[in-house]
C-alpha cells in the first residue's frame, strides 16, 4: 500500500520493517520460526488468528490484539493476560512486546500447552460448525426482532 511504504520511509525504517507477500507455507513457515515473536494487532479475525497457531507450530510465541474472536478460543484468563493486548493502545501493545521478549521461554510453555491440549485438535469441520452457530443466532435474533418464525436449528 502506497500509504505504508510512504510512512516507512519517512521514518527511516527500511531496514526495521519488512513487508513480504506472496510467501509460500514453507518460507512463512521458515520466517515465524526465524522470529522471536509473533506480533498479532488485529482488530478484525475469522475464527482464531492463524498467527497464533502458524508461530507456535514452529517454536515462536505469540502476543495479539484482544478481540472477541479470539477470547472465544482462548478462555484461560492467565493465559489471555499472557497473550493479549488493548488493540487501541499502542502503548499497551508495546508494553506486552516488551514482556513478551523478557519472558519468552515462559510465554512459549504457556502458549505451547495450550495449543497441543486444544488448538491442535480443532479441524476445519470445528471452524465451520462454529461459524453456523453464529449464523443460526444472528438468525434467530434478526427473525425475533422482526417478529418472524426463527429456522429451525438442524
């Protein structure tokens, strides 16, 4: 995007800022792996952030923005004050890089555990299913707020 690559050169941070697109699973693979943290700022998931899954699959741990999405997956309140960040606060969103970089090692066990207990074990069918049940209860509320007959859950 023009706009980026505009601020990125304003600041002087070529050398700071990589944008890369067009990777390949097993150059992004290689480049989580390469890090020493996934940094996640989404306002804006469908189901789980796959960063966080990509980077601990591979070693890197993980800390994102916390969204709703994402605090549905990950219930553990220890584990969410680990992982997540207020989206809207740059300062906040540093704050947790910086404690993430310090305590690395401890983060990654955390977040290891998690994803073998749980993640791993989710497959696409969990995601769709997921995705179904919202629908259904967008349905039903949008038919209850107009009076309509709700579908029949199947």
């Amino acid at each position: 995007m023009p706009g980026i690559k505009s601020f990125i050169s304003e600041h002087k941070l070529e050398y700071d800022v990589i944008c890369m697109h067009g990777l390949t699973e097993a150059e992004l693979a290689a480049c989580y792996n390469l890090a020493d943290l996934a940094v996640n700022p989404s306002l804006s998931e469908g189901g789980m952030p796959f960063t966080f899954t990509e980077a601990l699959s591979v070693g890197t741990p993980v800390v994102m923005g916390d969204i709703k999405v994402t605090r549905e997956i990950i219930v553990d309140p220890e584990l969410r004050d680990a992982t997540l960040f207020d989206p809207y606060d740059w300062r906040a969103m540093a704050d947790k890089i910086e404690w993430a970089l310090a305590n690395r090692d401890e983060l990654y066990a955390k977040q290891r555990k998690f994803y073998d207990d749980v993640l791993s074990k989710r497959t696409w069918d969990d995601v769709v299913d997921e995705h179904i049940a919202i629908m259904d209860e967008l349905a039903v509320a949008d038919a209850h707020d107009r009076k309509l007959p709700a579908r029949a859950s199947t």
